[in-house]
C-alpha cells in the first residue's frame, strides 16, 4: 500500500521509482557520484571560440554532417552553432558514434574525427593547449589525423546545483565528480560546487566511470547514488545502488537507472531520498501496529483479558481496526511536497 502511494506521490514531485527495491534504498545513500556535462551543468553549451587550422574549407559542413544526428550535449552545441552561421551540412558516410571519444565518418573517402583532444592526440597541440587552460571544453576535429579545427565551449552550472549538493553534505553524504571533460573544466565546476578535488575524476570514459563505482562498493558501508544525463553512463548507472537518469538523455541509460528524473533539475534527487525516508518510516510504523495489533488479538482470542468482551456482531470490527490505520498512514504520502 505504502508504495503504490509512494509511487503516485514521486509523479506527482517529478520523480519515477522503477522498482520497489529503489525506493527502499535511496534512504541509505552515502555517497552521491555525479556527471558533469548535462547534470551539474546546463547542458546547454555555447561556443567561446573557433580556431580554423589551415585553409580546408569544408571543415565545418563536414563538422556539421557529423554532428547533427547526435544527442551529445557538445555535439548539439556544435551543430546549434553552425546552424546559425549559415553552414550546410555535408553528406558523411559511415557515420559512428564512439561513446566516450567522438564521432568518426568518411567524406570523399578521408576519415574525418571530431572529438576530445586526448583521442585525437591533439592536447599539446599550442591552440589547444590556449583553450584547455581557459578551462573550455575543447573539441577538435581531424582529417586522416591532420588537425583542422578546434572549438572551445563553456557550459553553465545549473542554478540549483549548489543547493542541492549543500544540502546533500549537510546529510553527510559524501558528493564525487566523475567527467569525460578536460581537468580544467571539470575541476572548475567542482572548485563553484566546492566538490573537493580528492574526489574529483576527469578524462573519463564509460569504462573508467564503471571502474570508480565498483571501486566505491567494495566498501559494504557505502551506499552508491550515480546522477547523469545518461549520455554514454549507462554502465555507471547500471553499477550503482541507485542510478537517477535525468530525462533529457539517451533510452539506453534510462532503461539502465532505478529512478528517472522527469523534471531536468538536480532537486529531484532530493525528493527521491526525502520520499524513500519517508516511505520506508511509514512501513515501519504499519509494521509496528500490525504486530502490537496481532500480539493483542491473540491475546484477546485466547482468553487472556477474562473480563473483556466483544458481542459476536461486533467481532468483524476487528478487521477494520486492523486495516484503517495502515491505509490511513499510507494515505499520509499522498500530500507528500517539498520546496527546495
């Protein structure tokens, strides 16, 4: 009963539990694991700067025929801005996405790359090297390995982002940064959200995500939270005790994460604790009163009260008295609500 009511009470506040045994856990969350791009951030990422290497000038059609179909917050930044410049995407071929890394595809038969600079190897390339230090996620496109342009975009931290993760800590839950993004970028956000740097994971890939939550279980006192987009984290969020997809992102991560956020806002994972705490007291409360009930009627039923009686065509009241409490209490949920 508590948690179908529970379950009513999350739609209601933008919050989807899955399953029964997610709700049960977010109350024991001790440490909360977050992405960066797309989950502490906007997400809406614009271009700070545009350095065109050499005189190809098919860079930026071939750059938006590989980026269009994307849903990486970057890769739509990308294509967002080339739309307004007038640009006319390119025909690419054989266009494949590799999570973690980029986006590849053939045009005129050379193989063209857009992605991180570590993929393609272009970190100490001097302009690259300007915006990595600007602290700019820096995305850089190849032909058959030859640079040819570079972007620098700058995102923003979502406006809830530090009193959800203020709040957090005040729980004592411990709150880690895990990125694919450059360390500068990645630790300038946690240096605004006052994420200590110990706990603070750049450059990674899916893999590397996985590795650091199966790291944070061997410790059986931790309890794992796992917050993203979903943009190439379904593996991280598939690993952790609860895994909160936020709705924006891929069908892949939403079908791997425990809870769904509907609302693109970071106080969704606190209405997910606050509801899970609340629920798991209210079963608790009707398992007390089920048992000092029972405990009682045997009682009852076995003579011990020799001078309490009930008339036999009051006896099925007994089932009421029994029953009314636990919905009553389940009911409470119903105008569950929480300003943050």
């Amino acid at each position: 009963m508590v948690t179908v009511v529970a379950g009513g009470a999350a739609s209601k506040n933008g919050v989807v539990f899955k399953t029964a045994v997610a709700l049960e856990s977010a109350r024991k969350v001790t440490h909360a694991v977050f992405d960066k791009t797309g989950t502490l951030t906007a997400g809406e990422l614009s271009i700070a700067e545009e350095i065109l290497l050499g005189a190809n000038l098919v860079a930026r059609p071939v750059v938006f025929g590989l980026t269009s179909n994307s849903k990486h917050p970057v890769s739509m930044a990308i294509s967002s801005y080339l739309v307004s410049k007038g640009i006319k995407a390119a025909e690419v071929e054989n266009v494949r996405a590799l999570p973690g890394q980029g986006v590849e595809g053939t045009y005129g038969g050379q193989l063209i790359r857009c992605g991180h600079t570590r993929w393609l190897s272009l970190q100490n390339l001097p302009e690259a090297r300007r915006l990595l230090d600007a602290r700019l996620t820096v995305f850089g496109v190849t032909v058959e390995g030859v640079p040819t342009a570079l972007f620098g975009l700058h995102d923003r931290i979502r406006p809830e982002a530090r009193r959800v993760l203020a709040e957090l800590k005040k729980r004592k839950i411990a709150i880690s940064i895990v990125s694919g993004d450059d360390a500068g970028a990645t630790d300038a956000v946690a240096a605004e959200l006052a994420v200590p740097i110990t706990n603070v994971r750049s450059k990674c890939t899916p893999g590397d995500k996985q590795e650091y939550m199966a790291a944070l279980a061997t410790d059986k006192r931790v309890h794992t939270l796992f917050c993203s987009d979903g943009t190439n984290d379904a593996i991280a969020l598939a690993c952790a005790d609860v895994g909160v997809h936020m709705s924006s992102g891929s069908d892949v991560s939403q079908a791997a994460a425990d809870v769904v956020l509907l609302r693109p806002a970071l106080t969704g994972v606190l209405v997910a604790l606050d509801l899970s705490r609340a629920a798991m007291h209210r079963v608790s409360l009707n398992f007390a009163w089920s048992f000092v009930y029972n405990l009682f009627a045997i009682l009852f039923a076995a003579g011990a009260f020799v001078n309490a009686r009930i008339p036999p065509q009051y006896a099925r009241l007994g089932e009421i008295v029994s029953v009314l409490p636990v919905i009553l209490v389940a009911l409470q949920l119903k105008w569950f609500r929480r300003d943050y």
